[in-house]
C-alpha cells in the first residue's frame, strides 16, 4: 500500500509540474511573444502593453482553462465510473443541449443586448433545467434508473438540438451568427467575477467528490454489490449527479460548448494510472486543465491574428486521440 500511494504521489508531482509548465507556455505564446525572464519586469510596468496582454488576456484564458478543463474531465470521469461506461461524457445526459437551447433563446430574444451576462445565467439556467427533467424523468418505483437517465438525457439532447435550429431558422443572420460561435466555445471571459467563481466551483467540487471516493470504487462492482458493502448507491449516485451537472452547467454558462473532455481524458488517465479513483480523480482533473490549456494555446495561434473556436481544436485532437487508442487496445487484444 505505502509503495502504491508514493507512485501515486509521483504521478500528481509530474502532472502539478506539467500544468505548471503549460501554464507558463501559455502566458509566453501568442502573436506577442513574452519571454519567462521578463515577467518581474512586465509586472513592475503596468502601462506597459505586455502587460495588458498578460493580465487581461493570457492570464485569465489560463486560469480559465485550468478551471474549465479540470471540471470537465473531474465530470467525465465521475460520470463514468456510476455508469460503468467508458463512453459516457458530461454532455451525455442532455445538458449541453439544454445549455444550448438557453442561450439560443436569449440571443434569439434579444436579452443579450440588455446585459452580456444573460447569455450565461441563460445557458446556466437551461442546463438546470434539463438536469431536473432528467432526474425527475428517471425516477421509477424501484428509485433512480442509471439506465433510463443515460437514455432520456440523449433524447433530450435531440428535442433541445431540433428546438434550437427551430429558433436558428426564425432569428437574423447575425444572430445566428452569435449562436454558432458561442456554441463552438471559447475561454475568451473577461469578467474576473466568473472566472473566480469558476476556479472556487471547480476546486470545491473536486474536494467534495473526494467524499465520495470508496462508493465510486465500490459502484465499478454494480450498484448490487455496492449496497452489499454497505453504500447507499442511490443517494451517492444522486449526489454525484448533482455535482457533476453542476461542474457541467458552470463551464457551459462560462465557456460554451466545449466538447471530448469529459470523455477523452478520462479514458487517457484512466490507462495510465489505473480505475483507483483516489487517484483517478485528481490526475483527470489535472490533465483535463493541461489538455484545454494546450489547446486554447494552439486555438488563438494557429491562424494568428485571428482565433479559432476552442470547441473545434478539442473535438479534433479529442477525436484523433481517441481513435489511437481505440487502435492500440484492439491491436493489444488481437496479439
């Protein structure tokens, strides 16, 4: 047990000292390049432009990425050890369309020409509001169905998808415009209330998910065996929804839709140090933060001076990388 846990330890010494280093990267790339040794300089001169750069831009997309990439993938990995589904990610259970619908109301609605803080209370609010009808439509005589949940959340998902191009087909061009790029996601937030709010959202919901480590462990056996050894499964299933749909809710509201996440990482992290979640939690949270920060990097360099949405660099790098791996671990169980 004492070597298990100091190879774990090892393992969150690396991914603290890869997220600190792609943190570092990410305040250095851009179309102005700063270099790490003039930082104590940039920050003494708050006039300087390097330093607007830095403080209004790289720094808040860097914490958001952080905060933002470790909810998303703590959600998925979560998420996937109650159903016992590799494939399931946050945006499974319909709250991203739900998400989705919200936001197309308001900017359909004009509600974000009274205050740019609709859009997210909106997105916030429809991502609630299909959490609830999916938990109160998967309640049965037996209690709460994990099954019924995972297949009402996808149907849900298509009804708020058909119901926002209905909205899409009704507004101005230049609304659907609004639509689309927020839907494609970006951590382009200047507003240092949600980002703090985001980064104290994420860090609480990984310490309350600790709480909840041996049932989840427990639950990989089935919900039966769960209860055999001890663990009411129904209320820690509940609980867990409630956080990761909270996790879920508070990045789609900031952030947009930003999808693999949840879903890749988890996976990743998962082949390299093991289903333990004492372990398994905090390295998905730490890689998910190193994977989005990399790719909003990679999102505002590309096409330099222009920025590309966020949403399409996971969705490609995601999907790749899940291919890969789908390709070796059949490769494995052919030899």
């Amino acid at each position: 047990m004492a070597r298990k846990q100091w190879i774990w330890g090892v393992y969150v010494l690396l991914l603290l000292m890869g997220l600190l280093v792609v943190s570092m990267f990410s305040l250095g790339m851009g179309e102005i390049p700063i270099r790490l040794g003039d930082l104590p300089h940039i920050f003494s001169d708050k006039e300087s432009m390097e330093y607007g750069v830095l403080a209004y831009i790289r720094i808040p997309r860097t914490l958001l990425g952080l905060a933002i990439g470790g909810s998303l993938s703590l959600a998925g990995a979560i998420l996937q050890g109650i159903y016992r589904n590799p494939l399931v990610e946050p945006y499974t259970l319909g709250i991203s369309g739900g998400a989705s619908l919200g936001v197309t109301f308001a900017i359909v609605a004009g509600l974000h020409l009274l205050n740019i803080l609709f859009l997210p209370l909106a997105g916030f609010i429809g991502a609630f509001a299909t959490i609830f009808l999916v938990y109160t439509l998967s309640l049965g005589r037996g209690g709460l169905s994990v099954n019924r949940m995972l297949l009402i959340g996808v149907m849900i998902s298509f009804i708020s998808s058909s119901l926002m191009m209905f909205l899409m087909s009704v507004t101005s061009t230049d609304n659907i415009h609004g639509i689309v790029f927020w839907i494609m996601g970006s951590l382009n937030e200047s507003n240092s209330t949600m980002i703090t709010v985001m980064i104290v959202l994420s860090l609480f919901c990984l310490v309350v998910s600790y709480l909840f480590v041996m049932p989840l462990n427990a639950l990989r056996l089935g919900e039966e065996k769960a209860r055999h050894l001890g663990f009411n499964a129904n209320s820690v299933i509940r609980i867990l929804f409630i956080v990761t749909s909270l996790l879920t809710g508070a990045c789609i509201a900031v952030a947009g839709i930003i999808g693999f996440v949840g879903l890749v990482i988890p996976h990743i992290v998962r082949l390299w140090v093991g289903t333990d979640y004492r372990i398994l939690l905090i390295s998905s949270f730490l890689s998910g933060s190193i994977f989005l920060i990399l790719c909003d990097v990679m999102a505002r360099t590309i096409i330099s001076p222009n920025e590309l949405p966020i949403g399409v660099i996971t969705g490609i790098v995601g999907g790749v990388a899940f291919i890969v791996l789908l390709s070796n671990s059949r490769r494995k169980k052919v030899r």
